[in-house]
C-alpha cells in the first residue's frame, strides 16, 4: 500500500470512527432529550392532581361542594 494510499485509508477509518461517536452523541442527546420530556409530563401531572385538590379543599371550605 503506498502512503497515499493509507492516508486515504486511515482518513476514511477516522471518518467512520467521527461519524460512530456523532450517531452515539445524538442517541444520548435523544433519551437524554425523551426523559426530560417524560420529566416534565409527569411533573405536571403531578401539579394539575395538587391544583385540583386545592379547588376541592376551597370548595369544600366555603360550602361550595355540597349537593342541593
């Protein structure tokens, strides 16, 4: 193999190698990404249950929540 020929070899092998590391990248950066997502639903899950709660606690402190 001449030494152009394994320049050339070796910049396609580091090319391949970048190109890995760049697609492991995104791939974390994806689940990184999903979990913050699934984070925040449930997070506001988590504040929309409490938000209702104290409607009902205000209702039921001021009469409010009781049948006719």
């Amino acid at each position: 193999m001449s030494n152009n020929q394994s320049a050339g070899f070796q910049a396609g092998q580091a090319k391949g190698q970048a190109e890995e590391k760049g697609n492991q990248l995104m791939d974390k950066a994806s689940s990184a990404a999903q979990s913050a997502k699934e984070t925040v639903q449930e997070a506001g899950a988590q504040v929309q249950l409490k938000a209702s709660e104290a409607a009902d606690a205000v209702k039921d402190a001021t009469g409010m929540n009781k049948s006719a």
